[in-house]
C-alpha cells in the first residue's frame, strides 16, 4: 500500500518534536522545505508552479490539491497570498501520518509572527486522489504536484479531477513521467520502494487520458533539464553528513534508504528513464 512506503519510517509526533525544537518561536513555510517539498526541483519548482496560481482573487478562489504530502505548496501558497486575499486552499492525501504531519507543520507556521498568520482558510484531509468524496464543480483548481506517478488508475484521478473543478477550471499538474521506455527504471526511488508504487505514464498517454477525461492543455513544459541540475546540486549538499544531520531534510521522512532513493533518481534523470514535466490544462465540458 502507497502510504506504508511513505510512513514506513515515519513517526509524526517525534519529527513534529524535532522540528518544534528547531523552531521554538514558530516558523516560515520556506524554512520547511528541506521536509515539506517532497517532489524534484523543491522550493524553487514549487515557486514556478504557484505562478499559475492568481495572487489575489474576488470574492473568492478556491484549490483542492491532490497528493499534497506535508502540505509545503499550501503554506506557500497561503503565505505569498495579500492579507485580504479570500483564497481557500484544501489538500488531500492517502497517507495518514502526512495529513498528521501537515495539521503540525500548519500550527508551526502560524505561530511564526512572519508565517501563516491565523488563517481560517486551510482544510486538511485524507482520502484517495481516485475516488474524491466532493461535490461536483467545487474549485476553480486542482493542483497535483507528484502523486499521479503513485496511482494505479490516473485516468479516474483525472476524471474525478475534472468532476470537481468548475466549468472553466484549471488542472495545474507537475509530474513525474516515464522518458524512454528502453531504460529501464532503477529502484528505490522517493515515491516508491519497487515497481509496484510506481504508476509512471509518458506525455502521450497524460495528454490522451487528459482529453478523455474532457481537458483541454494550455500549455505543456519539460521541466526535465533543470530536475536534473537541482538534484545534482542536492546530491552535493547531501554528502555532507554532518551538515545532513542538523539540517532538515527527506531523511527524516525517509530515513536512511532516501540516500540510494536519491542517487537512482538522479541516475533515472540523466538516463532519460524519467521526465518532469508542468502540464497546465482547463476544463472544456
Ligand atoms: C512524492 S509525494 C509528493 C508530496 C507532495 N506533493 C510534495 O511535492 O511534497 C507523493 C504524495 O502523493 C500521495 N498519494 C499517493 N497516492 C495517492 C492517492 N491515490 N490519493 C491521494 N494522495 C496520494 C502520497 O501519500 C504522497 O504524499
């Protein structure tokens, strides 16, 4: 099951512990991101992507994000909003101690006099991307920011994506994708230990499965070149680990394994086995 692979090393209370710890007066969203951007590319990717996000919106805007981890995107989002801003923004996700973890990380930020603020305006949940329990036409977006690539049927996500968006609304997809299917992939990889949580498809078939799902794409772009830079850059920072074990980082949500999940990710990057694509589409049915 997917959210064993996530918390088979996890225990929430104890990172929440560390993490309070680290910040006794509260902290930023971007101070978690070394935890909370569990996706290639980290803070800077999450940055882009929220550029298809308007910063400021009447009467209201409202984003359901699928797959959300920890919740960084959110409290970024949130936190780059203008004070007035009437932004709603719910996330979702199949593994309960992320849900857990994100509900703290939430608390952390708004004790921080430069954080969250008191935001009524964030709702957690829990539940499967593939089978969402809302009611039709709810958000003007829907964001999945690496959780297709863990689903066995992205074209009921999909679909169920569309269900809960608004006539007009928009899909804002940032993924992992299968590269050349002569290279094989190399396992463990962060989202999942063999091949059976892995649920990779191309461009193609994202685009296909988009159309039937009754999407139109706005705009589609290989972020893959740059995926590799950064995470040849993390992979430097990560040998050090002295630094390493004083710092934030996916360790603490992986535990020992990240450090090969990591070195065969970057190998799937530079062997073309793996894309990471940005995939903007809007609803036409
Ligand atoms: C690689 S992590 C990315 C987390 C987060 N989006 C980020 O970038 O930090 C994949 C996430 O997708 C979630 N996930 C996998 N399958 C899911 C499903 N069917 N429904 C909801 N969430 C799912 C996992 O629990 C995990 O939190």
């Amino acid at each position: 099951m997917v959210a064993s692979h996530y918390s088979a090393q996890l225990n929430p209370a104890e990172l929440l512990r560390r993490v309070r710890a680290a910040f006794p007066n509260g902290a930023l969203p971007r101070q978690l991101a070394g935890i909370d951007q569990l996706h290639i590319g980290g803070i800077q990717a999450s940055q882009k992507l929220l550029t298809n996000v308007p910063q400021s919106s009447a009467p209201s805007y409202s984003v359901l994000e699928i797959g959300a981890g920890l919740g960084g995107l959110q409290r970024l989002c949130i936190s780059q909003q203008p004070e007035q801003s009437a932004l709603h923004y719910t996330t979702l996700d199949i593994t309960p101690a992320f849900s857990e973890l994100n509900r703290g990380l939430n608390r952390l930020c708004q004790h921080s006099r430069h954080g969250l603020g008191e935001h009524g305006n964030l709702s957690v949940l829990t539940g499967d991307g593939q089978q969402l329990a809302m009611a039709n036409d709810q958000f003007d977006a829907v964001i999945l920011q690496h959780s297709l690539l863990n689903m066995p049927d992205p074209q009921r996500c999909l679909t169920e994506c569309h269900r809960v968006l608004k006539p007009g609304g928009k899909l804002i997809l940032h993924e992992v994708l299968r590269g050349n299917l002569q290279q094989a992939i190399t396992y463990p990889v962060p989202w999942a230990s063999d091949a059976t949580n892995s649920h990779l498809i191309s461009l193609p078939a994202l685009l296909a499965q988009l159309s039937t799902a009754g999407f139109t794409v706005t705009s589609a772009q290989d972020w893959s070149a740059e995926a590799l830079v950064w995470r040849q850059q993390q992979s430097h920072k990560e040998a050090d680990t002295e630094a390493m074990s004083v710092k934030l980082s996916p360790q603490m949500i992986f535990g020992k394994r990240f450090s090969l999940m990591a070195t065969n990710l970057l190998s799937n990057l530079k062997h073309g086995a793996i894309q990471v694509h940005e995939v903007i589409a809007v609803t036409t049915a």
